[in-house]
C-alpha cells in the first residue's frame, strides 16, 4: 500500500512485490557461495537456503524454518 510505504521508508527497506518474486538461483552441491543472487547473508543463512531450497526472495525473508 502506497500510503504505508511512505510512512515506513525511511525507518526500512521496502521490497516491491517483483523483488519478493525474485526466484533464488543456488549453485548447486555447495554451501559456501551457493547463492548466485545478490545478497549480504552470512554463512549461516546461506547453509538453511542450501537445504530449506526456498524458491523466491520472498520465502527467504518469510520463511517458515526459523
């Protein structure tokens, strides 16, 4: 919603829906550097999306495995 958007902005980033659509491209048979997607998660995080698979940005952020 627009209105909330502005409102929130300049406290978070917000993400459009074609972000959170983005689907996440992983090299497979690795952990470390798997995500060929931009992205500043640390190894941690990278090692649940080698084994969860999610598909797109929006299941990394509103995932159900945490």
């Amino acid at each position: 919603m627009p209105i909330l958007t502005k409102q929130f902005a300049p406290y978070y980033t917000i993400l459009l829906k074609a972000e959170l659509n983005e689907r996440i491209q992983l090299r497979s048979g690795r952990k470390k550097g798997a995500l060929l997607n931009e992205n500043e998660l640390i190894q941690e995080e990278l090692a649940d999306l080698v084994y969860w698979q999610p598909e797109t940005v929006g299941h990394v952020l509103f995932n159900h495995w945490d």
